[in-house]
C-alpha cells in the first residue's frame, strides 16, 4: 500500500486560471455535486468567451456558498440569502459586469426568497445558478423549502412532509428570460446551459440537482454521492420546453430536465431607460446612449 | 457504430487518443471518473493520497479518447485529459486557453 | 482634495425639509446609487432622490425590502457606486445583519435613519431619539461605527455631506441619525456653490492586477479597495479573514481582523467627535444633548442662565464614537450633568459611565412622540445646580 505525496501530473489542471488553487483541495465531501458544477460553468466561462475582468461572482451562505471563494474572479461572498440584492446592487452600479448568483437552494429559496422572486420580476440582469441538494448541507442537514416529503432530515427526523417548491415553476411565475434545469450527471448539456444563460441579457436561472452524500444521502440510506448520480442517471429525462407546472421532483422520482423556457424580455434598465427617457426627453441622463426610437419600437415587436 | 456500408473516408478518421492526467492531492475518492469512463480506462488504486483517499489509475490508457468526461464530472478538479502527445496538428481549445490563462 | 460637481449641487438659498436637505446633501456629495424601501418618515429622502436623480446620473431602486435595500448598497460600492440607503426604526433593525457585513466588509456607504418613536411599530409619524444606542450596537459582533446627529435642515444638509466624507475617509457604514422633527422641518438651507464642497476620494488600490490584497493595511490601517470590473479579481467574505481577503477560521487571524476594525476608528475618535460647545468652561452644569432636543434644550439653557445657574452646553453632531475624551475631561470640573433626550436612556448612559462617578449624571427623558417642555429641562438644570 502507497502513500503518494506527489501529484502524478506536473501539469495544471486547464480550468487552473479560473479558480483559486491555492485553496485547493476545497472542502466539498467526496461524491458532493457542487465541484462538478463549479466546473461545468467554469467551463461555460470559457466557451461564451466571457471576459474575465468584467464578471462578479455573488454566494450566499451554504456549502454552495462556498463556490465564490474558489473562482479567480471579482468573487463577494455575502450573507444568508442575499446574493441576489447585492448582486443587483453590483450590476446597478456598473452595467458593463456580468454579474452571476452562485448559490444553494435553501440560501436562495427560504431566507433568500424575496430576493429570488423581485428579481426574477424586475427581469434584472444577473445569471442565478442555484444548485439544488435538498437539503441544508453545510449546518448538518436540515430540511430545504426543495426537500421532498418524506426525507429524513435533521429537523424532520420523522420525515419531511412539507411540500416543496418546483424552482422552475416559480422562477417561470416570476417572470425570468431563461430557465434550465439539469442534474451534475448530465455535464455537457449544464455546461451547455450555462453557456446560453451567460450569453442571454435578463434574469436568467439555471437549477442543477447535485448529490449531498454526507447528508441527504446517508441521512436516508441512499448511498453516497454516485449513487444519487446513478438515481440522477435512471431517472431523469429530458424535456426541453416542459410544462414546468408540471416537473416537481418527488422523493427519488423522476427528474424532469431540460431547458424549459428561453424567451425575451426587456431588462431592467432597459424598461428604466425607456421609461425615464419617455417622460424626460433628453433631459434624461442617459439619452444619449439610448438607440433611436426606431429601434426601441423594432425591440418592442 | 454499424453502418449500412463503410463510409468512404473510413480510412481517415482517426479515433483520438487520450493522456490522463491527475492532481492526486485533490481527489477524494468520489469514484465518479472510474464509474462513468466510457471506455473503463481508470480504476480505483490501492493507494492512498496524503488526504488517504483512494485515487484512480489508468489501467487501460491505449483505450482512452480524450472525450474528457472524467475532467469534467470530477467534482475535486483532480483529473484531465490532455491529446495524447503523438497526436501531431492543430492544437485543442483547451491548449489554446493554456497559452491565454 | 477634490470638490462636488456642479450639475448635482443644488446651489443656492433653499427651503427645505430636513428628509429633503438630505437627500440634497447626498447629491451634493456624488451619491449616485440609493436603494432604499418606504418607511416614515425617512420615505421623503428617497422620493426626492427618486425625482432627481434620473437628470444628473445614478440610480434609485426601491427593493423589496429593507434587508434588500442595505444590501444592494453594498454591492453597489463594491461595483463603484458611491450608495446610501434611508430607513427608520423598524426598517433600521431589519438592516443589522448586513450592516455588521459592510463594517466587516469596510464597504463606504451612508445610512440614514429618522428616527421616530419605538420601540416595534411606535409612533410612525412622530418623534424619537431611541435608536442612538442601536446604531452603536445594532448587529451582531465587535466593529465600531460613526453616528452624526444633526440639528436642523441646514445640518442634515452639511452633516450628510461629511457622512460619505467619513464613510471615505475610515472605510465604514457611517449613519445620519436625523429625527422625524428635524426630517419634517422646513427651513431655509444655503447650499454652497460646488467648488466649496470637498470631497474625500474614494481610497482605491494602485496595485498591479493580480498583486491587490483586498485587506492589506498601512499605518493607518485602512485598506485600499477596487471595485468589480477592473481586472483585480480578488475574493472578499463576512467570514473572518486575512488581507487576501480568504476566509481563515484562526484564532490569531480573528484578533487580527477585530481589533483592526476597532482600533481604525477608536484611535481616530479624537478626530472624527466634533461638537459644539457653548459656555462650557467654567460651567457648574453641563448640559449634554443632540438633534431637535437641542434646540428645545436652548430655551432651557436661555432661562437657568437667567436664573443665575453657570449652565454650559455640548451639542453633539456625532454620536459615536462618544465624545469619551472630553466627558472624561469635563467630568472632574463641573458639578453635575444633565441629558435631555428624546428616550429613556441611552446618551445619558455614556455620560455616566465616562464620568465615571465624578459627577451625577440627570436623565430627563421623554418617551416620543414630541419634544420636551423646555421648563421640563430647566428645571433639571436648576436642581442639578443645587
């Protein structure tokens, strides 16, 4: 039996320029979903040419939380549940910043649910990738507005019977441009999603189920993380453009993924552009920079 | 694949090969790499990392084909895939980002 | 040192509220991002913002709530805003958490709370002077905060000024802890031409790209900041951290870190305190007192004088820190302190606890909703005086 304390490879890994390896190895448990993620919109990052300099990355709290600390980026990482109003704050500031949520579902969901919902309203344009465990892993594992009834968790130790939230059911309510939802197991096409999400102008949220092994999963007997990904693996199925009234995810049921809506809508500034500019004329600040009225009608359409 | 006949540029495609790299003092035995290998290049070795995790080993390396799916299903960025030195010609995306990061 | 622009100075002899003066104020100082969430009767500032701003350049949003809106200032210094955000009681507790996470954070921001009776709901249209102590301790943790009270329209107007001036200076939530009288109040307010108004820069980084330490300190132990987009990608946390700005849970680290905080404005108190002071030397009274209570307190002060009492005033126009030093200097000189405020307590405790026993300290409260009788105070004058 070997005890090896070099690393095989002298090489770094290819995403090393994106990401904070000096902090390496990051404290995910092993079979924890979140790393795949990370790496997956590290590699969106890439692949929609997205000019480093000019992206934030906001956490909340939560194991997710800690995705900001690890990405070699302008990175904030705030308080429980409210990424999305200092992300707002920051794109608000300086529009020229492609500003991402990176963050859990119960940070995102319960204490951050306000923020989740008016932002998603207002169409603001920040990217929300929330990555869905069920559960609230970096306290120990307590129930999570996605949790599905009856999972054991900390504070439901007799079993969750609460109903959970469908995200994309609620983000689609709420009015986002780009909803996808995708598990850690299906790598390219979240990457792929991600891709679309950086690119795409307006709120734009991207849901991926990743395994809690040390919580959710041995909380209720369900292995470790690969075995979550080969229940991942046996029971998802793609629909693009499904009804997300009707893609809740039962207690290891079916998962319902794909990309189920991609449309347009006019950002915040653009609407406060708009707005401003048709009661003040050129007094508006901004007038300038607006495009002629013939376009804003063409962008109407 | 079976095709109904062979496809006339048969003789040019060819099937690319894979090095696998590791960062062995990242990786926490996860086994997501060895489950989802689609060509059962990796296994679990015996060793242990100075973590003391399992790490995975090539155990079939002339079956790799640099699809790159255990770099990117690895939570711990422990493993990647790089062509394999004797494919000569243009370089991949990911050399190209080497030289920009 | 650099002075205001003269497209957002509203120059000239104004008459206006002292919520309006703020708002002015705010302008005059380069605010350009103010989120904020209705609440009387602070609501005035943001509307005037609102109505302002979209001609001079900046935005306003009002969020979804008050959590949000402290929030989103943050975030907005860090893009490069300069941000304020308006409040009163109720919304003021909602905003502790993150408010612990801009000082810890050392994010320049302005936060203005007219204060109106409490506690909980309270009196929302009508006075009070009782959120003085949670502007001091409000969230959660050890971090030290400036506090300005002013007395009049014209003061909010100055004193909002020098709030993003300190914000600037020291690299901390500063708050303007205005009163829904002074708020209400309309009075005339000169505002000065633009190249009379100075500006404390923001303190930015020359570091190269990739040589920025979000946390590393001088002499002076304040750091120098660099917002999102230019090119610095650093990581910042409300986790106790080192000056990479990383997250270290360490014992060492964490003392580091606090007593930093601390310190940045506890050895600058002498510099930051400014008060006003009228007949104090010599004075057998010392009256100490702050925002609309103030004036009231000059009718009182006007007629012990008249009765022959050596009465001395201290107007405070900062909070905190606490004016410690000149307390401790007066303490052993006068005979007694009186503390007229529009609460049940909260200056007058730190009168006490830096006189430190030498003088009796007299509380003369008043529980909101109106200001005192002056005769009220006089009174308490007279008495301390036998």
């Amino acid at each position: 039996m070997t005890i090896r304390t070099d690393t095989t490879t002298q090489l770094e890994h290819p995403l090393a320029h994106l990401l904070r390896t000096e902090r390496f190895p990051h404290i995910w448990c092993p079979t924890c979903g979140i790393g795949t993620v990370v790496k997956c919109f590290a590699e969106a990052i890439d692949r929609a040419e997205m000019d480093y300099d000019r992206m934030a990355i906001v956490s909340g709290i939560g194991c997710t939380g800690r995705v900001a600390g690890y990405m070699k980026l302008d990175s904030y990482h705030t308080t429980h549940g409210r990424a999305i109003p200092f992300a707002t704050g920051l794109k608000l500031a300086n529009r020229d910043l492609k500003v991402v949520v990176f963050s859990g579902d119960g940070d995102l969901s319960a204490i951050g649910g306000n923020h989740l919902i008016h932002a998603a309203r207002r169409n603001m344009d920040i990217m929300v990738v929330c990555v869905n465990n069920f559960i609230y892993g970096m306290t120990g594992g307590q129930v999570a507005p996605t949790t599905p009834q009856p999972a054991i968790t900390s504070t439901t130790p007799h079993g969750a019977f609460e109903p959970p939230f469908s995200l994309p059911h609620l983000l689609e309510a709420c009015g986002a441009v780009y909803i996808a939802r995708w598990t850690s197991l299906h790598v390219r096409r979240l990457t792929k999603s991600l891709t679309e999400a950086l690119l795409k102008p307006g709120f734009s949220f991207v849901e991926a189920i990743a395994p809690c092994s040390t919580l959710y999963a041995r909380r209720n007997r369900l292995g470790s993380g690969l075995d979550l990904m080969k229940y991942y693996h046996d029971s998802s199925e793609i629909e693009h453009g499904a009804d997300t009234s009707d893609i809740a995810i039962d207690y290891q049921k079916n998962i319902k993924v794909g990309t189920f809506l991609d449309v347009e809508r006019p950002t915040w500034h653009e609407l406060s552009d708009r707005q401003h500019h048709a009661t003040l004329g050129d007094r508006y600040y901004h007038a300038a920079q607006m495009p002629p009225a013939d376009k804003e009608e063409a962008s109407h359409a | 694949m079976r095709y109904w006949r062979t496809p006339l540029d048969a003789h040019q495609i060819k099937i690319p090969r894979g090095e696998i790299h590791l960062i062995i003092d990242r990786c926490k035995g996860c086994e997501f790499c060895v489950e989802y290998c689609p060509r059962g290049v990796l296994a679990m070795s015996t060793g242990f990392n100075a973590k003391g995790y399992h790490y995975p080993e090539v155990v079939t390396p002339e079956n790799c084909v640099d699809c790159d799916l255990c770099a990117m299903i690895c939570p711990d960025f422990a493993i990647f895939c790089l062509p394999a030195p004797e494919d000569e010609g243009e370089p991949t995306r990911k050399e190209v980002q080497h030289a920009d990061g | 040192m650099p002075t205001a622009e003269a497209t957002r100075v509203l120059s000239g002899r104004q008459y206006l509220d002292g919520d309006h003066a703020c708002t002015e104020g705010a302008l005059s100082a380069g605010c350009n991002f103010v989120a904020g969430y209705p609440i009387t009767p602070s609501t005035e500032v943001v509307e005037r913002f609102a109505a302002r701003i979209p001609t001079i350049g900046g935005t306003f949003i009002q969020m979804e709530d008050e959590i949000a809106s402290i929030t989103a200032v943050l975030g907005a210094t860090w893009g490069g805003a300069k941000s304020m955000t308006v409040t009163s009681g109720p919304g003021f507790s909602l905003m502790m958490e993150n408010i612990g996470l801009g000082a810890m954070l050392e994010t320049p921001c302005v936060i203005v709370n007219v204060q109106r009776g409490g506690p909980s709901t309270g009196l929302p249209t009508m006075v009070g002077q009782a959120d003085v102590m949670q502007a001091r301790w409000g969230s959660h943790g050890d971090y030290e905060i400036i506090a300005l009270a002013p007395q009049s329209p014209q003061e909010a107007y100055y004193l909002t000024i020098e709030a993003f001036n300190l914000a600037e200076t020291y690299r901390t939530p500063v708050m303007v802890m205005l009163d829904e009288c002074i708020g209400h109040m309309t009075e005339k307010v000169v505002i000065p031409e633009a190249d009379a108004i100075e500006l404390v820069p923001r303190r930015r980084t020359d570091a190269a790209k990739g040589e920025y330490l979000p946390y590393a300190v001088g002499e002076d132990g304040i750091p120098d900041m660099a917002h999102a987009g230019e090119g610095h990608r650093y990581h910042i946390t409300g986790l106790t951290h080192d000056e990479r700005g990383y997250p270290v849970m360490s014992v060492d680290c964490h003392d580091q870190l606090v007593r930093r905080l601390c310190d940045k404005i506890r050895n600058n108190a002498d510099d930051i305190v400014r008060l006003e002071e009228d007949g104090v030397e010599g004075c057998e009274v010392l009256v100490v007192c702050y925002g609309i209570t103030s004036r009231v307190t000059r009718a009182a002060i006007e007629g012990a004088r008249r009765e022959g009492v050596a009465v001395g005033c201290l107007r405070m126009l900062t909070l905190w820190p606490f004016c410690e030093t000149r307390i401790r200097e007066l303490a052993p000189a006068v005979k007694a302190f009186v503390v007229p405020e529009i609460n049940y307590g909260q200056v007058s405790l730190e009168v006490e606890r830096c006189a430190g026993g030498l003088a009796p300290v007299t509380l003369v409260p008043h529980m909101g909703g109106g200001v005192h009788d002056p005769a009220v105070i006089q009174a308490a004058i007279e008495e301390a005086a036998r």
